[in-house]
C-alpha cells in the first residue's frame, strides 16, 4: 500500500509539468469523424456511464449538466436531469441544455442528429481492456485534464496489478459468464474477457466466436465450466443438460448485485474493483 500511495505522489509530481491542452483541439472519434472543440467546454452531456465515471474521477464532473438514464455514479450525479437511454435518447432535452459538448456511444443514431443541430459530439466507448486507458486519455485531452488522466490511468494499473499479483500464482479455473440468458457471453478479447483472465479464469468462450457472442447452450454442456457468473444454479438447472455441469453439481454459481454489475461491465476508473468482484467469486479463498 505504501508503494502505491509513493507511486501515485510521484505521478502527481509528474503530471504538474505536463502541457495544458490548446484549444481549438482538433480530434477522432471511433465514428472515424474529425471533430474540433473550439475552446475549453463547460457544459458537458454525457450519455454513457463508463464516461460520465471518467469525466468525475478526471475532476470535470462540475461540468457535468446532463446524463443517460443509467449513469448513477458518483452520487453526486444523480440530481443532474437524465436524458434517455442508448436507444431512447430524448433529443429535445439534450438540445434544450444548450452544451458545448456531447460525449455518446458509437452506436445508435443520436451523434449524426446532434450534429445537424450544431452540438459538437465526440462518440466512442471502450470495447477492449486497454481502450479504457486511451479512452480516459481521449477524453481528458478533450475537457483540458490532461494532468489528471496520467495520474489516473496510473492508480488504476497499479490497482489491478496489485489484484494479479495474487490470482497469477494460482492455477486457472475453467469459467462461463452469461450476459442474459439468451444466452450471450463474454469472447476472452473483450474487455469482461480480460476481467476474467486477470482474476484466474479460463474463459471456456473461444476468441473466435467474438467479443460478445450469442453461444449454444450445447456449447457450455461440453465445456463443462467449474464457475459460472452471471446465473443462478436454480435457474442454470432447469436448461436441458445443465444439471450435469461441474459449476452446478458443486454450487459454484455466481449472480452479480447491481453495485457489482456497474463495477464489472462499465469499462471506467472502477474497473479494479470490478476485477476484485471476478477473482473473489472465482478464488474466495484468496479475499476475505
């Protein structure tokens, strides 16, 4: 702990020299369009929970005027108006707020209607592990915070490393995390997939079935995995042929709280604990 606390004053030390950004700031987005934020934004609506989670730890969370239904993080948050979903975004609202800046999703068809209504917006979201990083980066260049994403990006490697110190010295453990019980799952490349490869899993999903795939049920049957996350035993039970699976016979199956939930799918600055929620479930032995 005392090396971590030394690290982060060090990169505190660090990051007071670096350069401030300068405005007019031309950057990408993953939409692939060139965008260029004028001058430092003050009114910011952020429509996704990962980047609203980054804005705050980045210290621009005063700027915040505007969120997605589902960003309830930190709490101070939550008293700020919430303007619909991925798919249901209430454009009026949003236009209404008169911001200097959105940052959306790359998916849905809110950016190019944003844009026509002369509101600049920045799309993207982490889709891989390391795109947290690049993505705090990104958007701490964007609102002037650059100082604080180096100390930032660092805390969190140092606390993820810190994890895998004690789950790289056990053995792998043959795991099946569910999404929904369509069922869709987590391929080893996604950034859920580095979760559980970091907190001593063996994802039984190959990379080649992609990142977030639907799988047969018959699939999870051959594998047989020793853990499951994401379902029941009770409820994994009554599919046909599960009953058999080593996870069930041995009640080594794992539901996440919706506390754990946030921590474990939202690819933002509490993603170590996020890890920590993966290896305990994995390994309860190693964290008490």
């Amino acid at each position: 702990m005392l090396k971590r606390l030394l690290a982060i004053a060090a990169l505190v030390l660090l990051s007071s020299i670096a350069h401030a950004t300068t405005y007019p700031l031309t950057v990408k987005d993953q939409l692939g369009r060139t965008i260029t934020i004028s001058s430092e934004p003050k009114k910011i609506v952020v429509l996704l929970p990962s980047h609203t989670e980054m804005i705050y730890a980045l210290g621009a969370g005063n700027r915040v005027i505007g969120r997605d239904d589902y960003s309830d993080y930190p709490s101070d948050v939550q008293k700020l108006p919430k303007l619909g979903g991925l798919y249901n975004p209430n454009l009026e609202a949003i236009i209404a707020l008169k911001p200097d800046l959105v940052l959306n999703s790359e998916y849905g068809d809110l950016t190019p209607k944003l844009e026509k209504a002369g509101i600049t917006v920045w799309a993207g979201s982490p889709q891989r592990f390391e795109d947290i990083f690049t993505t705090i980066s990104t958007l701490a260049l964007i609102v002037g915070r650059e100082d604080a994403a180096v100390v930032l990006n660092q805390k969190i490697k140092l606390e993820l490393r810190e994890i895998e110190i004690v789950t790289k010295a056990i053995l792998k453990t043959s795991v099946y995390y569910e999404i929904d019980p369509t069922p869709y799952s987590v391929g080893p490349n996604s950034f859920i997939g580095s979760l559980l490869s970091k907190g001593g899993a063996l994802n039984i999903i190959p990379a080649s079935l992609g990142d977030f795939p639907q799988v047969s049920p018959e699939l999870i049957v051959k594998e047989n995995p020793s853990v499951i996350i994401g379902v029941s035993c009770a409820d994994a039970s009554k599919r046909p042929g599960w009953a058999n699976i080593a996870a069930i016979k041995n009640n080594r199956c794992y539901t996440l709280t919706p506390e754990q939930d946030n921590l474990v799918n939202r690819p933002g600055p509490r993603i170590a604990q996020g890890l920590k929620v993966i290896a305990k479930m994995i390994n309860p032995s190693l964290f008490r």
